[in-house]
C-alpha cells in the first residue's frame, strides 16, 4: 500500500492518458510496450521523491520532468506532432487534477485530516473510474486519428494555464492553507471545489475547441468536394453536349451526302451515345444517371431509375450532380460487396406525393450497417479521410429545407429525402 501511495500521482496520470489515447493507437506497432516503457519512466522520475535528501520543494521540477516526458511519450507513441501531444497532456493533466481536488473536497466536508489517510487513496480510485469514462466518451472517442483538429493557441494557453495551477499555485498553497484553516472544513472544501470548476472550464473549452474546429476542418472538406463535384459536373456536361452536337452534324451529313466507313462508324458510336442520354427533364440528373448506369454496368450493378427530374429543378445544377452522384457511388459500391448478382440492384425514385418531392434510393445491404449521428458509418480504413458523402448529401439537403432519413430495413438500406414542392420549369445553371 506504501508503493501505492507513493506512485498515486502517476496512477492517476496513467489512467487518464490511457483512456484520452486510446483510440489514437490505430495500427502503431508495439503500442502496448512503447506505453508501458513509457508510463514506467514516468513512475521512475516520480519516484526520486523516495531519495534521501530529496526536498518537498524540489517537486515542483519533477512534474515540470513528467509533464515534457508526457509530451515526448506522446510523440514516440503515436506519432503526433508537438502541439497535439502538448493538447494531449494538458487534457490529461487536467483530468487527473479534477479527480485529486475533488476527492479532497470531499473529504474535507467529513474531515480534513482524512487526506493524509488511504482515505484519499481510496477516493480518488472511486472518483478516477468514473472520471476515466468521462474521459474517454468526451475526449478519447473523438481521437481516432493523429492528426484530429485543435486549436493551437487554445492549447498553449490551456497547457500553460495547467502548469501553473497545478504545479505551482495548488503546491505552494495547499500545506498553507490546510495549516490556517485547519478548523474550517466548509472553506477547505469550497477552495478545492473551486479548483475542481477550474478543471471543469479548462475541459469544457479544450473540448470546445477541438469539437469547432473538427467542424471548421469539415466545413472545409464538403466545400472542396462542392467544388470538385461543380467542376466535373461541367465536365460531364460539355462531354455530353459535344455528343449531342456530333450526333446532329452526323446527321446532317447523312442527309446531305454518302458518309464514308469511318464516318459511318463514328455515327454509329454517337448515335448509342446520343440515345443512351436520359430525359428525365434535369439535365444534371440526366448525366449523373448516365454515368452512374455505366458505371454500374462495368461492376454488376444495374441502376433502375424512375424519375421526374423537372420536381428538383429548384436545385442549383452540380449540386444535384452531387448528390445524386455520392448516393449512388455509395449505392454501387455496398452493391458490389453481394454475393448475389441478382441482388445487385438499385432502385431510385423521384416523385411528388402529397405536395412534397420525394427521393428515395434503395439497395441491399452487404451487412450489419453502423450508423453515427443518423448517417452510416465509413468502412474504409483511414475514416478521417472518408465518409463525407452522405455529410455531403444531408447539407445540400438542408440547404433547400429537405428532410432526409438513413435507416436499413428489411435488409434493405434506404434514403429517403423529402423537399417542399417548388413550382419550376426552368433548370438552375
């Protein structure tokens, strides 16, 4: 028990660390010795308290030693940068100091001298479980990457501000405090709770930030994919307006003169070009339905389609090119995975019932389906880089006041959006 005692600091440190870091891990080799070996020198710059001669206030420079290892460790583990360690610490510093203030606030209100007792120990190890949950449902479970979006500034105030409060305020004044007002529990404990809101704070703006700027860094990505989605959609649609266009002048030619052989065959490639066309009446719709049907025909796949493309003439051109686009991309790519060809079917709907426009699309399921804030997880490996699709779709439906619904049922995975009916005739460029 005298051990415990004595590496306490460090247990609580550890255990916050684990938690926070957990899911940064991924695939880094040797996680678990490169932690232990870690949290070992941790416990080893700690335990030189235990040196004869060794002064209380010499402490202060051994956890200054343990704060810039648990930078380093950080590193070394999972191979983040400096200012992402340096967030990574002043989290976990803040959690651990949450638990050890609160513990003694609470033993203040029973009795102050309960501290020095296992009293405390014991406290802390009750109050570290729950906080260590705490912990890992707010922080750790947003950290799947390395690379997961902080605010730089935020973080250096914050590891700062840690340093101070508890390396050298909480130590310099704790012994002094519980010395004057030793008779006054209901003030010790207030003064510990008031550390313990400080934590509180501390937690809630590190936590903050990085929650706005995962956002930001979103934003950032669905506004690039606008982009790239608006570029290819003029792509597609000068391809398809040059087919048109040949297609007519073959036309013409033939009705003027004999064509030649090459001519002849080029007209025949433009003309099953030419009729391959959808006119679903939105030009947009009908070039991502084209490209899609051929994709899927390339993969198995058969794209059924049953659309009043004129009911999303409200909706700027590459934006439907975009969403349409993710939806089947996603559709083609599940369809892929059966084992079945016949049931590598998707089916899409565009109607008006009941003076909304609806879309739907329906595919099988390849499997078990897990979904994350209403829409399907990413299967694919690296999931900071993907997933977006679907984040894509639901904007540009919010965008126009549309509703839209994931859910798998009947073995079926369906999308379901429902937009108010717009009187239009004429397309948005």
């Amino acid at each position: 028990m005298l051990f415990v005692w004595n590496i306490e600091y460090v247990i609580g440190l550890m255990a916050c660390y684990f938690f926070i870091t957990f899911n940064l891990r991924g695939n880094s080799k040797y996680w678990w010795l490169k932690m232990i070996a870690c949290f070992a020198v941790w416990t080893g710059i700690w335990l030189i308290r235990m040196i004869p001669g060794f002064q209380d206030w010499q402490t202060i420079f051994l956890y200054i030693s343990i704060y810039v290892v648990a930078v380093f460790s950080t590193m070394f583990i999972y191979g983040t940068d400096v200012v992402h360690a340096l967030f990574v610490v002043a989290v976990m510093g803040s959690f651990q100091h949450f638990v050890y203030k609160l513990s003694v606030a609470f033993l203040c209100l029973i009795d102050p001298p309960l501290r020095e007792t296992n009293w405390l120990l014991l406290t802390e190890l009750f109050v570290l479980s729950g906080t260590c949950a705490v912990a890992y449902f707010s922080f750790g479970r947003k950290m799947k990457s390395p690379d997961f979006y902080i605010s730089n500034v935020l973080t250096f105030a914050s590891a700062g501000a840690l340093a101070i409060a508890t390396i050298v305020i909480s130590f310099y004044t704790q012994e002094t405090l519980f010395a004057g007002l030793a008779e006054h529990k209901y003030i010790l404990a207030l003064i510990n709770l008031l550390a313990v809101l400080l934590c509180a704070a501390g937690l809630a703006l590190l936590y903050e930030s990085m929650i706005a700027h995962t956002l930001l860094q979103e934003n950032y990505i669905l506004h690039m994919l606008s982009r790239k989605d608006k570029e290819r959609y003029e792509t597609a649609k000068r391809a398809y307006e040059g087919i048109s266009i040949k297609y007519h002048d073959l036309k013409h030619a033939l009705s003027e003169r004999t064509l030649d052989e090459e001519e002849k065959l080029e007209l025949q490639k433009t003309e099953t070009d030419y009729i391959s066309l959808m006119f679903s009446g939105n030009n947009a719709l009908d070039l991502i339905l084209i490209e899609k049907r051929r994709l899927g025909e390339e993969k198995g796949v058969h794209v059924q389609a049953v659309v009043d493309g004129s009911l999303i003439n409200f909706m700027k051109a590459y934006q439907i090119y975009s969403m349409f686009g993710n939806l089947l991309d996603n559709a083609i790519e599940a369809c892929e995975k059966l084992e079945h060809p016949e049931d590598k079917v998707i089916h899409l709907k565009i109607a008006k019932e009941r003076g909304m426009v609806v879309v739907e699309l329906n595919n099988k399921a390849p499997g078990a389906i897990e979904f994350q804030d209403g829409l399907p997880k990413t299967t694919k490996e690296h999931k900071q880089n993907h997933g977006f699709g679907m984040k894509s779709v639901r904007s540009i439906a919010t965008k126009y006041n549309g509703l839209m619904q994931v859910a798998v049922e009947d073995g079926q995975f369906r999308v379901k959006i429902l937009f108010p009916f717009v009187e239009s005739t004429e397309q948005n460029a």
